[in-house]
C-alpha cells in the first residue's frame, strides 16, 4: 500500500532490553514524525525530522531514546534499557504538506 | 499550561444532534489547525484542515479565531458513525512543522 507503515506492529520486552522500532513512510514525504500515545491520552511528540536532520528532538524524554533517519526515507527509533514506563503505542507519521499521515502504530509492552 | 486544550469531554449524543468540540492553543505564532479522528485502538486520520475563513465539509464545520487563539469543531446530524476521539492538532510556532495535539474529545452517538 501508499500509506505509512510500521513494524512491528506489537512488541513485547523485557524490562531492561533495547528496542528498535522501524517507520516506512509514504514515498516523498521529507517530514517524518515520531509519538507516543498512552491510553486516554493525545499523540505525545518525540520527534521531528526533515529529510535526514532532526529539526526538532525536544520531545524526546530521555537519553534513552534516539531516532535517525539516515537517508532521509526510513527512520528507526531506538530504545535503550526500556523501562516499563516506555510501554505505549509509538506513532510514526509522515507529510509533504502540513497535513501529516499516521501509520497504524507500533504498541509496546515492557514486562 | 498545555499548548493546546480541548473540551473535557465525553459527549454522548443521540443520532441527529448537532454537537460542538472546542479547542484552544496557547501559541500565538501557530501557522496550521487541523481536527483529526481516532478511532478505538487505531491511528489518528485526518478529519479536516481549518482555515481562517471557516470551512465546511459536508456535515463538519470548522472555525478559527485567531485573535482568541480558539478553534472549533460542529458536526451536525450524528451518524453512529460519528462516534470516535477527536483531537485537535495545531501546527508551527516555535517549532515549524512540529504537530501538538490536543489530549482529544471522546463523542459517543448513541442511537
């Protein structure tokens, strides 16, 4: 399909372990976004990318989490020693307008 | 105080109503507004941009009031359909680009 995709879908780790979270967007698109959203709550920002840079990281919690986006297309976000806190659904979302396209999510679970 | 603030909600409406989401940002150099819809479990979809000159799309009316810093959302003759969060999405400021959304509006159409 043409939408933003996301893998995995779910995730489950323990606590402690890394996790990578990869986002596909739609061809094109140079903005690449990253939330997190708990339950009952609205899409938290982490990050913003333009092309390959990081034009705004201030919602990035920690320096537990890190993103990239090495060729300006696929992004991956990175999680260091998850905590059981870290456990929601990841969002990525992509756009060439303002408007922006979400993919379905990545939810995760740290036990 | 959050960027951007939406009705406490939940709203439970019955088929037909007309009901009314409010939204308020504390930005003033916010460039973009947009309402989206989410859907139980799923990622957030666009619903419609707002425009300055107020737009409608079918049963949905969105306003801006950029001198109160206040959007809104009508949607006339509830459908069951209807029944999601919506959430409020503004645009830019200091960050260009970034998307905040609002923590959403629950809006349940009962038949």
């Amino acid at each position: 399909g043409a939408g933003v995709s996301q893998t995995p879908s779910n995730k489950v780790t323990e606590k402690g372990k890394y996790v990578e979270l990869r986002c596909d967007p739609i061809s094109g698109h140079t903005a690449l976004y990253w939330y997190r959203q708990s339950l009952g709550q609205g899409p938290e920002f982490l990050i913003y990318f333009q092309g390959t840079g990081a034009a705004d990281d201030s919602g990035l919690p920690n320096d537990r989490f890190f993103a990239v986006r090495p060729e300006g297309s696929v992004s991956t976000l990175k999680i260091q020693r998850t905590e059981r806190g870290d456990s929601a659904v990841y969002l990525c979302a992509s756009s060439l307008s303002p408007e922006a396209f979400f993919g379905q999510g990545t939810r995760l679970t740290v036990v | 105080r959050k960027e951007v603030e939406q009705d406490p909600g939940p709203f439970n409406v019955p088929e037909g109503a007309t009901v009314a989401f409010n939204c308020t940002y504390s930005n003033s150099a916010s460039q973009s507004f947009f309402w989206y819809r989410q859907d139980c479990r799923k990622e957030p979809k666009l619903l419609m941009s707002v425009y300055s000159s107020g737009n409608e799309d079918g049963r949905f009316t969105a306003q801006l009031n950029r001198a109160s810093q206040y959007i809104s959302l009508l949607i006339r003759d509830s459908k069951l359909s209807d029944s999601a969060t919506y959430l409020c999405v503004v645009n830019g400021g200091t960050s260009y680009g970034k998307l905040t959304f609002g923590q959403g509006t629950i809006l349940t159409v009962h038949p």
